[in-house]
C-alpha cells in the first residue's frame, strides 16, 4: 500500500492503526517515503507513506523535492504497489482547489492510477451522527467528483481508536475488492518516468556539489566578527518571515499573524546585538499597492545607520517560480541597484530537507530560485525555525553576513529614502499608464468587432436583396452574372 495525502490529514496515523501501532508520540510531518511493514488480519502488509503536499496547491506549487519523494514511493515496495490510499480529514472542508490539489499530486504517478486508488477519510470519530456518505453529500461536487474518480471506493477510519480492528478488517475486504476488479495485477509504474527521475538525481547531486563548492570560495579570514548587526526581512505573505524574524532574535517579538506596518527589535545573540526589521509580506500583484510598497519601504527608516544584510524569507515547501521571482524583484528593486550587494536568501520550513543537503533542494528547483540566488551573489542560509536554542545555526548566518559586509568594505545599506519614494510613485504612475493604455486598446477592439458585425449585417441584406431583386430585373440570361455577385459577397461575409 501506499499512503497519500495532503499534510496533517493522518496518513502515518492510517498506516500506524491497519499495522495495530500504537506509538502516536511525537510525530513530525513525513518528509521522505518511510516504510512500515507489518501483518493484519493475517496478512503481509507492507505500506508505504509519502510526504503531504499543501491542501490547497495543485503540483505545479510543490516543490520537486516532494514530488520526487511521491515517486520514490514506487522503488520502496517489495513488488509493484496493489493499492494507493488517498487519505482526506473528514473533520474538514473539502472544496474544488482540494480536489485540483489532489489530483494533480496522484497523477504524478501515472493516469491509471485510479484504479488503484481508494479514498480513506481520517478522524471519523468527529463526524458526530453523520454517516460518511452523508458526508460526502454534504460536501458537495467537489468530494463527489473525487470519490467518483476513485471508483466510488472508500473507508472511514477513526485512527484514534487503534483497538478497534474490525474498522481494519473492513479496510483489507475493500481492498481485495480492488485487486479483484484489477485481476490482480498490480499497478504498473511508467519505467520511463522512473528513469527520468534516478537521472534527474544524478544530475541535482553534480550540482549541487558545484553549488557548494562555489560557496565555500570565500576567503577565509577576510571577515570580521561585527558587534552590531541589522537584518531588513522582506518576503511573500505565508513565506515564515515573520517566524524567521523571531528566530534570529531567539524569542517571540514580532506578531505572527500578518502585520501591516514595519516592526523593529533589538537583543544580543551570540555575542553580537542584532537588530531586525519585519515587513509587511505581499501577495500577488494585485494586491501590490501604493500603500503597501510604502509601507514596506518604510521598514528603511527603522535602522537609521542602515542594514548590514537584507533577507528573502522563501519558504522550502512552497514551489519559488518566475511569478514569484518578479514579485520579489518589483518590491526589490525599489531600493536602488546596489541592494543586491547586502542580499541573501534565508529559507523557512527546513523540515522539508530531513538529511538532504540544501543545495540539493536548491538544484531540483526551477531556473527562477537558480537565478534569484546567482543575484545574491550565492548567498544562502536555512534557519531550523523549530530550534531557535540551536546557536550555532545563527553563527552561520552572522558569518555569513559578516562575510558579506567584508566584501562591501563595511559599508552598510543606506539609501536615500527620498529617491526610493520617488522610484514608488514612479512605478505607480507607469502601471496606471499601462492600465489606461489597455482600456483603450480593450475600447478600439471592442469597437472595431461592432463596426465588423454591423459592415457583416449589411452584407447580409445586401445578398438577401440581390436575392430577391436580380431575377426580376436581368431575367434567365443574367443568372450567370448574380451568381458572381452573390458568390462575391459571401466571401466578404465570410
């Protein structure tokens, strides 16, 4: 079996009850493809979990790391898996982004996947008096469609009453009813894509030996331990700034919840006083305003000598691409060109890496987070947002700012906040420039389609009278000569 699903559905929970696991204590979100083997009901099992994807992002927004790991599902079995179990809380909503989310996460593994594949609803013990096809009524198309794709096959399972194993009993009938409707056989991977992937991990591990050793080029000695440092943090709303911010500074200052003005504080960790500016996150470009750019620049004027280093929070298990990158240079670039000499990538969520390296997360990623970091000059760090104790994880990230403050001669980021105002109005005045721009191009097209259709209607009528009046007038010998013209103006209709 393989278990799939979305994050903090249950799926190790799932796993763990049909094998009669009763150890639920400190579990942490599953970032590889683990193996739990076992017997139920008489019989071998082997189940293989998968790492969770966001509930409501389809796959193109999964980072490669994790949709690799969901493949690698396939290599973890004994034989060629039976059945996929797609694991969805009962407790919770399910709508029509969930349903993207997840359909375009199983397909990863193949269009036929779905005969193979049941739905097994988690926490049934909170479904109060509902049955679970009242359930699935009740959520409406979305569900349904889902349930529908699967064969109309599914289970509810409550993983907190691990001693009920007739609930697992159930389970095992319903899937040796699958395997009966596919003859037995097993599902088949597509090997080509297989291959694709042990390639691909070829070609991240080169690269990510080259991405490291680039970064280990630095001189060694040419830094200077700094007494003071100041931190400008900048990033997407939901990216883990704000909690990235409170890690460097060891302790909860800043409101996690989203901010809309700039945060100041200041404490001395190891050794050093750190001073860190929070932002206020952005989210798309049409919630790019005036307002909210001037409010993020504002961050500039809380640090008046200036910063040492400027942070690009990005988070490790959301997909970084060119949309993202053009965001993050229109708010960035505000700043003046010699901002990217003070930049550096600071990446949340490091439960996503597990025992891999970062540069390898880094080279399965898309050509946008390749070419954002080449602007930082290579920097990059990853801060264990979990384990704000852990100090030595913040000594990095200092040297590493010490070592790019050595390469800007000590000097610190401190533009004229006047000419950065002027840069915003500016950026402004052009996008409403370009907005005005389409509404005349929208009004000349708009405009031209009704001149067509009226110059389309009068060739119409024209043909109709032509119709009517030619016979009257040229008798039988001029049938040849209306037949040109009508043929004449059909083209033109046409």
């Amino acid at each position: 079996m393989v278990l799939l699903g979305s994050r903090f559905v249950g799926k190790t929970s799932v796993g763990k009850t049909i094998l009669g696991i009763k150890e639920y204590v400190n579990e942490k979100p599953t970032t590889f493809s683990d193996i739990l083997r076992g017997t139920a009901d008489n019989t071998e099992i082997t189940i293989v979990d998968t790492p969770g994807w966001r509930k409501s992002s389809p796959a193109s927004d999964t980072p490669q790391t994790i949709k690799d790991e969901v493949l690698h599902s396939l290599f973890k079995c004994k034989t060629e898996p039976h059945v996929f179990l797609l694991v969805i809380d009962a407790d919770a909503s399910f709508n029509h982004s969930h349903l993207d989310a997840a359909i375009s996460h199983v397909e990863l593994l193949g269009g036929s996947v779905w005969k193979h594949t049941m739905v097994v609803f988690t926490r049934g013990n909170r479904m109060g008096s509902r049955s679970i096809e009242e359930y699935i009524e009740g959520e409406g198309g979305a569900l349904q469609s889902l349930v529908d794709r699967c064969g109309n096959r599914y289970h509810v399972m409550d993983n907190m009453n691990a001693d009920d194993s007739s609930q697992v009993v159930e389970l095992l009938e319903k899937i040796k009813l699958t395997l009966a409707g596919n003859n037995f056989q097993p599902f088949t991977p597509n090997m080509k894509m297989l291959e694709e992937l042990l390639e691909r991990e070829e070609n991240v591990k080169k690269a990510a030996l080259l991405r490291n050793q680039e970064g280990h080029r630095v001189q060694k000695g040419s830094a200077k331990k700094l007494n003071e440092v100041r931190i400008l943090i900048l990033g997407e709303k939901m990216s883990g700034k704000t909690t990235a911010a409170n890690c460097i500074l060891q302790r909860k200052v800043f409101p996690t919840q989203p901010n809309d003005g700039c945060l100041a504080s200041e404490t001395e960790v190891t050794g050093r006083r750190v001073t860190v500016v929070d932002t206020p996150g952005w989210q798309g470009v049409a919630a790019c305003t005036w307002e909210k750019d001037n409010k993020i620049v504002n961050g500039l004027t809380l640090s008046t000598p200036g910063f040492h280093a400027i942070l690009f929070v990005i988070s490790l298990d959301m997909k970084f691409n060119e949309v993202n990158k053009k965001m993050l240079v229109d708010h960035v670039e505000l700043f003046g060109d010699n901002v990217w000499d003070h930049t550096m990538v600071l990446f949340s969520n490091v439960d996503t890496l597990v025992d891999r390296s970062l540069e390898e997360f880094i080279e399965r990623e898309p050509e946008a987070l390749h070419s954002l970091i080449d602007m930082c000059g290579n920097r990059y760090h990853c801060l264990d947002v979990t384990d704000k104790d852990n100090v030595s994880q913040h000594t990095q990230l200092f040297e590493k700012i010490e070592e790019m403050s050595a390469k800007n001669q000590g000097c610190l980021f401190h533009p004229d906040i006047n000419d950065i105002h002027q840069r915003v109005e500016g950026k402004f005045q052009k996008r409403t420039i370009q907005e005005r721009m389409q509404h005349i191009e929208q009004w000349f097209r708009r405009r031209e389609l009704r001149l067509h259709r009226m110059y389309k209607e009068d060739l119409v009528d024209l043909q109709q009278d032509i119709k009517e009046i030619f016979p009257l007038l040229l008798g039988s010998k001029g049938k040849g000569k209306k037949k040109c013209i009508l043929t004449d103006i059909e083209e033109q209709i046409s």
